[in-house]
C-alpha cells in the first residue's frame, strides 16, 4: 500500500510520518507541494509543522499549493487522508473538513504528552482501537484550539464524528484535560464521507517505546489493514 | 486603468473568543486603564491594485477575502478603498 505524505515548505513531521508508514509496513512515498500528481497512492498523510510560517492563517497559505487541487479530488472521490497538527489546520482551511483551529486558549505553544479517548472506533482510522480506549500521544501545537458553530458542533457530535476526545486518566472530557480550549475536548474528527480524519496529536510521534508510547501506531495500522485488500483486487 | 490603494481589515468575529485581545487587555488594565473592554486583534493588509473603478477594485478585495485573506468561520472583515494619485506612486 503507497501512502503519499506531502512535503510543503515548513513541514516538519514528514520524516517520523514516513518512518511510521514504513513501521506498520506500509509503502510511503514524499509528494512535494508543487507536485500535480498523487500517482498511484492509495492514502495521502498531511504531515505537521509549519507551512509557509503559518503566515495569515496556520494551513491557509498551503491550501493554495498546486497539489492540493488533486489531494481534493482524491478526497472527494473517496481517497484516504489523514492530516496531523498543520494537516489538520490545512483540511479545515480546505473546506475538507468543517471548523477551524484556533490559538490556544492559554495563547502558550503546547508540547506534551494528552490522553485522548477514542470516541468511534468505527472508522478506517480508528478500528484498532476499542470505543473508550485511553491513548497517549503527544501535542505540540499554538493552534490547536478547535472552533466551529454550533450547529456544525451539534451535526458531528450527532454523527459520531468526532474520533478522539481530549480526557483524563479515567476518560472524563473535562475542562482540565483540555490542552488548548477546543470545543467538546475535541481532538480529532473525521468528514461525513468517513475518508477524510483531522487530529492535532500526534500518533507519529508515539509508536516506539522508547518515545514513551505506541499508541499512535493503531491509526497507521487500522487504515493499512482497511487498503490492504483493496490492493489485492 | 487607475490604481487602488486598499484596506483590507480582518478582525476575530464577534463572540469568538479571543485570547490574544484578551491578553493584551489584561495588560492595559494593569496600566490602570480600567475602563478597557472589548480589546479585539485582527490584520491589517495593504494592498495595491488595477482597476476600472473603486467597486471593481472593492469587488476583487472582497473575492480575496473569501478566497483566502479572511476564514469566514472565525473572522470577518471590511474593505477601504482609495484611489492612489500620481504623487504617491513615485514614493
């Protein structure tokens, strides 16, 4: 399985991302913002960093890349994509997925280890996990705090949509465990088509033990083991 | 073909909270300026443009606006618009 990782200038997670593809024994492949073409990639990874400085809006400036046009196309016809940290600000700015990540409410940059609750392990991102399962990951984001309108709240929490949930040691999503201000402890979710996930942790940078956790490592796998028979075909 | 000189300002929407005006009015108030509220932080843009008339230039600011310079989920903005005379291009 070839997954895309797209390299935009201020990309900085793009190396662990590719070094985790190739952990869970997939076949990445670096895309370079001026690309056109995905080629034959069965997912695409938006990695995290800083894209053009996170100039006028984190992930604004990205979405105006050349290769963006196909990363939507590929979104639109059903592809996989998963965007971490600045890939998840460049899917919202996108119009790939709804809300917007906004500074952080304690205006701080944030860099530790969350837990977060696995809210829907339906999903091809999330079905290595059980529904309510505690995972570690670290964050490390200034815009992170998820914001959309009420109404848009009220439409993903109806449809299951949102993945992962910031929480605390016993799995309640409450205001302490809430790294960054984010609507709902909201920490990662997915668009209606059910091909398109936004998270601000990491799992790349949690799927080794000695970074301190392995659980980042089921996204990678659930999403592999979702391709891998659609390969054979 | 005259030219147009813009004001493109997008500021935070109203109610969105707003750490960063927050911060900045915690710090006026410890100034002593207690009567302080509301302290909202947007963008300013300028920019130059080519146009057939003020609307036209307004309209172009507007479509950038919504294209890119402003994410209508978390802000709004507005546009001011001067026509930009012969002396000022030479600065």
């Amino acid at each position: 399985m070839k997954v895309g990782i797209i390299t935009f200038p201020g990309s900085n997670c793009d190396y662990d991302l590719y070094k985790c593809v190739e952990t869970a024994t997939g076949n990445p492949e670096f895309l370079w913002h001026r690309d056109v073409h995905l080629g034959d990639v069965d997912a695409i990874m938006l990695p995290g960093g800083f894209s053009y400085g996170d100039y006028l809006r984190a992930g604004a400036i990205a979405t105006m890349s050349p290769i963006m046009k196909s990363v939507k196309e590929f979104a639109v016809s059903g592809g996989p994509v998963l965007g971490i940290c600045n890939g998840f600000q460049i899917l919202c700015e996108a119009g790939l997925l709804p809300g917007v990540l906004l500074r952080n409410r304690s205006l701080l940059f944030a860099s530790h280890d969350v837990l977060l609750r696995v809210e829907n392990n339906k999903t091809i991102f999330t079905s290595e996990y059980d529904a309510g399962q505690i995972l570690r990951m670290p964050i490390a984001h200034a815009e992170g705090n998820y914001y959309a309108s009420d109404d848009i709240l009220e439409k993903l929490e109806k449809e299951d949509r949102v993945l992962l949930r910031y929480a605390d040691i016993h799995g309640e999503a409450n205001t302490s465990a809430n790294p960054n201000g984010s609507a709902f402890n909201i920490a990662g979710i997915i668009n209606q088509e059910g091909n398109v996930m936004g998270m601000m942790p990491h799992p790349e940078r949690a799927v080794e033990e000695i970074l301190g956790s392995v659980d980042g490592l089921g996204i990678f796998a659930a999403l592999l083991a979702h391709l891998e028979p659609m390969s054979n075909t | 073909m005259t030219l147009w000189h813009l004001e493109i300002r997008v500021v935070p929407r109203p109610g969105l909270l707003d750490p960063e005006g927050k911060a900045i009015q915690h710090a006026l108030h410890s100034l002593d300026y207690e009567g302080i509220q509301n302290v909202r932080v947007g963008k300013l843009l300028y920019l130059d443009i080519e146009a057939p008339s003020e609307e036209e230039a307004r309209k172009q600011g507007e479509d950038m606006c919504h294209h890119i310079l402003a994410n209508p989920v978390m802000e709004d903005f507005d546009i001011e618009a001067h026509r930009v005379i012969e002396e000022q291009k030479k600065l």
